[in-house]
C-alpha cells in the first residue's frame, strides 16, 4: 500500500459565482521514502495540491487516502492531528511566529502534541538545522536562509513521515537555496518522504521523481533523468 | 496543549503591545474599582450610622414629638406635644425604665471674647450622663439643684472647647448664649464625628435653662427611656405609649401625636436606606465593567485580525481549533483579570483617598472586593468568547494566505 494515494482529485474554488478549477481531477501514488519534485507554470495547482496532500484543505471531488485512510471523511480534529504528528510543513515565506524565539517556534508543534521533552527535542532539531547556537534568536535576527533553516528544523521536530515543501528556495539565493536543499536531501536520505514544488530544474534534479502540472492536471510523472549530475549540490554551478 | 503553554502565549502577546493591554483593560480597572469604592462608601456610611446610634447608649427607647415619617425626624418647634412632665411620668409609671433624659435642642451662637461659634445648645437633665453614656471629661456635669434653679452653667463639648478655648482653661470661663452669660463647668468626652455630625460640636446646658431662659418654651423635643434589659423593651415601649397617649388624652380613633423608636427601628431604617444605595452605587460601578468588557471585545477582534497569519501558522503545524479558542479566550481573561487586580489597588486606594481627602467614612468589605473581581473575570469570558470563536473557525488556508 502506497503512503499517499491521489485519486481523481479535483478542487473548485468558488468565488462571487465564479469558479476556479485548480484541480480537474488528478492521480498519484507516492510510496513512503520517495523524494518528489512538482513542477509546472504558474497557476497549474500545485500550491493547491500541496495543501490537499498536507491536510490543510480538502478536495472538491475524489479520494485522498494517507497511510490507507481516506483523509476526506475526517474531522477537523483529526486533520489538525495528522498535520502535528505525520505531516510537515516548509512554506516559501517561512512563516515563522513574530517576535517568538527560533527554539519557541521549533517548539510549537510539540506544544499542540502535548509532548513532554519539548525543549530537549526542540533543541535537537535546531542542532540538526546547525543552528543550535541561534535558539534564542528572533525571526527578525536571522537571515532568510537561517529562517528557512528554523522552519524546517520545526517540520520535522515532530519526526513526521512526510515534508512538504512549497517553493522553499523560492525567497533565497542559489547558495543559499544550495543549503537548504542540502537538508532536505539528508532528511531524504534518513527515510522521510520528501514532496516539493518548485520551477526550478537544478531544485527539481535534487529529487528522484519529476511530476510536472499543466491547468490544474498532471502531464508528466516520471524520474528524474540525471540525478548523479546534481547530487553533489550547487558547490558544481 | 496545556494552559500554561496558553497563558505564556497571551502573556507574550500582551507584553508585545504593553500600552494597548494598559488602555484595553482600562475599562475593567475602573469598573471594579469604582464597584469597589462605591461599596466602600455605602458601607462606610451605613457603619458611621449604626456606631452613631449605638452611642446613643444601650436598651434605649427615643420618643419624638409628632409623627415622625421614615428617616424624617420633624425638627422646629411646629409639634409640641411632649413635655417633661411626660418624661417624669414613664419614669415612674413604665415598668422596667431606669432612666430617663429629656432634651431640648437647637442651634445658637457662642461668644467667647471675641471668638464665637455656632453650635448645638442642648438642655438637659442631668441624667442624661448614665442613659446617653456620655460624660464630662474634666470638670463636671450640672446638678438636680443647678437644673431646678435654671442656673446658667455650661459643660461643653471637645469641638467647641478647642474652638472658643484654643489656648485658655475653658472651666471657669464666661461664655456668652443669646445674650446671656454662663459659666462654663465641664468639657465633655471626646465622641468624635460621623459622616453626618460632629457629635462634639455641642453645648449642655440645664433643661430648664434651656427651655425658659434661652428660647422661651415649655416644650420638649425628645425624650430618651433607658429600659434595663433588651427583653423589657417591647413591654416597656407599649406601656409608653399607652401612657402618653393617656395623658395627651388621645381618643381611640386618633393617631400618636409621638413617635417612639428604639435603636434596632432606628438602625433598620438607616441600614435600609444605606443598603439601597449601596446597591444602587454598586450597580452603576458594574455598568462600567460591562463597558470595559466591550473594549476587551473590540480589541480581541482587532487582534484576531492581525494575527489570522499566525493563526494559520498554528494550524498549520497542529493546533486544533479548540486550542485556538483557548489561546485567545486566556488572553482576554488575561486582560480582564490583569485589568481585576490594578482595579482592586485602584479601589483600596480610592476608597482611602475618599476617607482623606472627604472625610467620608469608608468600609472595605472582602464580599465587595471579590465580587468585583469574579465579575471582571467573568466579562473576560463573556466577551471573549466572540473574538475567541471567530479565530477557531478561521479556515488554516485563508488565514496561511492572509496579509
Ligand atoms: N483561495 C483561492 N480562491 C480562488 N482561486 C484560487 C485560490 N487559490 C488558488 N486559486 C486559483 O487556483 C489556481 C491554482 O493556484 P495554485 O495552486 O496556487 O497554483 P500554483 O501554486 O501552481 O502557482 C490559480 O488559478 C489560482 O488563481
Ligand atoms: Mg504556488
């Protein structure tokens, strides 16, 4: 059994009696320890799919299921639980808390599990981002890499079975995107799903499976053709 | 999550925006110390009230001319319809009486040289030291023999002593009332002043004096019957009145031309009055609070606003939306509690500021105090649950993509 399975998934948004397919029904298994890059022009759906596949929205039409269970028959509590314990996030814009410290900010899905070892576990993840020495650090005192690196030792504080990565490079400079994807080829290598979406080909070559949308459909699902090319990093561009 | 991990986050997002928190919870720091000194002042007054009438002495019984309204003593010389002849008479008639005093009271200049004052001129009987409690402190009260010849002797009380003898030995001294000089023989025990009077801002003189030298009547205004145990003064206070109404000659169908109260009439009617504008002191004080709790509301919605991004961060990473809830009604009880405490020292020191700088007599009462604040924290609640409600039901999506 796949990890996710997509299956004819379609999302209208209706807005003022118009309405926007952004997804008109698209299929996709993806097997647990895969790292998948999600390609496609602007305004294709794939901010939208992201959000369906990490519990944040649900699909007009079709099924989603996650570890086998049909996520669009749950509540919002459930959803809420799937997000903290099995899903993380790493937006383009970070989104980190304001005026809280970077360890606070990795903290906080442990706050809503309810865990006990919060900021030994915190402390850890923001070691593994190499950032133990910033933990005290606010958003405003670190660099957009820095950020982007707090925001991904918060995705996986949790040790979630998925990532998902929006753009997560889409705000920094190629060195510096260089870094972050560095990180997430390690957590891949460590046997956690990696999805991301990104327009860029020397970001997408980092994955191993290329699924490319068009007007809210996916045109192409295929691996990456040239993996060996850029897997020793941006250090070769 | 737990509510501690709550509080921190309402501490911090308070903390972020100090001045804001401040004016918000303003409305709450003046509701609960305007409930709290209002009570004070309420209770304050009826307090100065029961210790005024408990200093009228124990088991007592004050008998008034005229038909006395409620809380309304008829004052003047319109009724004169007791005299001391009645006053010989319970004496020897009532059961249970051991003593009594007959007054005859009304204000009147006091010359000293050149220093006068006007004052309370009381005539009296010397009796009324045992059945009033109230007694000279230096020097002496006047005599059977001193009040059967009119004589013109004065004791005087501490406020007029100090005031007409601020640097002389007041015994001995001449003082002179409507034109006529009296000796002065005594200076009364300090009682010390009530909202309402100065209880020391008094001159005795001889019933007698009083009523034939001074102001030319026969009459008296109040008589007051010392009963010698609290269980005779039901008995006592119907033989009293059968009497008078005996000797006034009042036929069956006629009202009392008197009225006789005890303390407890007396105490109940003041406690009465004074509790209804407690009441009603206190209420206003809590529209104020409901005030305070609609800008806690008004600004819980604008920070909910402010903070869709965050919120949408939270959910994003797992809050439910019940943790959400929790998050923002905390704060709002945060501030409303906040805004409790800074209005109970607002309150205290009110109430002491109100017994300076007034000179209104005030009681704090604990029940006030923690009334005030249960109903601060209970707007806290109430209209935080609004704001609290709309930022649970926020879509994570919309709230992620919020500006
Ligand atoms: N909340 C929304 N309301 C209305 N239309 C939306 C909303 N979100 C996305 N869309 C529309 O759906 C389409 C797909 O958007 P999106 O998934 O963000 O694309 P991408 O991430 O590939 O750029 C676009 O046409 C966009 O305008
Ligand atoms: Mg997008």
């Amino acid at each position: 059994m796949s990890l996710i399975t997509v299956r004819n998934v379609e999302k209208i948004y209706r807005m003022d009696g118009v309405e926007v397919h952004a997804l008109r029904g698209i299929s996709l298994a993806i097997e647990p320890g895969e790292f998948v890059a999600i390609m496609g022009p602007s305004g294709s759906g794939k901010s939208t799919c992201m959000n369906i596949l990490g519990c944040l929205d649900r699909p007009t039409a079709g099924t989603y299921l996650l570890d086998g269970t049909d996520v669009t028959t749950l509540g919002d509590e459930a959803l809420a639980r799937l997000r903290n314990r099995r899903l993380g996030f790493v937006f383009q814009s970070y989104n980190l808390l304001p005026r809280t410290p970077a360890i606070e900010n990795v903290e906080l899905p442990l706050v809503y599990a309810g865990a006990v070892d919060r900021r030994a576990r915190a402390r850890a993840a923001l070691d593994s981002v190499g950032l133990g020495a910033r933990a005290g650090h606010l958003p405003t005192q670190l660099s957009g890499g820095e950020q982007q690196r707090v925001a991904i030792a918060r995705a996986l504080v949790n040790s979630p079975a998925i990532i998902l990565a929006d753009e997560p490079t889409g705000n920094l400079d190629s060195s510096t995107a260089g870094e972050i994807m560095g990180l997430l080829d390690r957590l891949s290598q460590q046997g956690i799903t990696i999805i991301l979406v990104t327009h860029e080909a020397d970001i997408a070559a980092h994955a191993r499976r290329h699924v490319l949308f068009r007007d809210g459909r996916i045109v192409s699902d295929e691996p990456a053709r040239s993996r060996t090319v850029v897997a020793q990093g941006p250090a070769q561009r | 999550m737990t509510l501690g991990a709550s509080f921190r986050i309402a501490l911090r997002a308070m903390a972020a925006n100090p001045l804001r928190s401040l004016l918000t919870a303003l409305g709450v720091i003046i509701g609960v110390g305007a409930v709290i000194a209002m009570v004070a002042i309420g209770q304050g007054a009826r307090r100065a009230v029961t210790d005024q009438v408990q200093a009228l002495g124990s088991n007592l019984l004050t008998v008034f001319a005229g038909q006395a309204q409620i809380a309304r003593i008829v004052r003047g010389d319109a009724v004169q319809t007791l005299n001391i002849e009645d006053a010989e008479e319970i004496q020897k008639a009532v059961s249970g009486v051991t003593g009594i005093s007959a007054e005859y009271s009304r204000q009147a200049q006091v010359v000293f040289r050149a220093e006068n004052v006007i004052s309370q001129i009381s005539g009296v009987t010397p009796q009324f030291q045992e059945v009033r409690n109230f007694r000279p402190a230096r020097g002496e009260f006047f005599t059977e023999a001193e009040m059967r010849s009119r004589a013109k002797v004065a004791v005087v009380g501490k406020t007029v002593a100090d005031r007409l003898f601020p640097d002389t030995e007041p015994i001995g001294q001449r003082i002179k009332i409507r034109g006529i000089t009296f000796t002065v023989i005594g200076v009364m025990e300090e009682k010390g002043a009530t909202s309402f009077t100065d209880r020391d801002d008094i001159v005795f003189v001889p019933l007698t004096t009083a009523q034939r030298r001074l102001f030319g009547v026969t009459h008296v205004r109040t008589i007051h019957v010392q009963v010698a145990s609290a269980q005779e003064m039901p008995a006592a206070q119907e033989a009293l009145t059968e009497l008078l109404r005996q000797r006034h000659r009042l036929a069956p169908h006629q009202d009392d031309d008197f009225t006789v109260r005890s303390q407890a009439d007396i105490l109940q009617t003041f406690t009465s009055v004074s509790q209804t504008m407690t009441v009603l002191l206190g209420g206003i004080a809590a529209v104020s609070l409901i005030v305070g709790g609609i800008g806690i509301m008004n600004i819980m919605l604008v920070s909910v606003t402010e903070r869709t991004r965050e919120i949408g961060i939270r959910m994003a990473v797992g809050a439910r939306r019940r943790d959400i809830m929790l998050q923002f009604l905390v704060e709002s009880v945060a501030l409303s509690v906040g805004g409790g405490l800074i209005g109970i020292g607002v309150g205290v020191l009110g109430s002491r500021l109100i017994t300076r700088f007034a000179g209104w007599s005030t009681l704090l009462s604990l029940q006030a105090v923690l009334l005030a604040f249960a109903f601060a924290v209970a707007v806290g609640v109430f209209f935080g649950l609004y704001p609290a409600q709309r930022a649970a039901r926020l879509d994570p999506i919309v709230a992620l993509r919020h500006e």
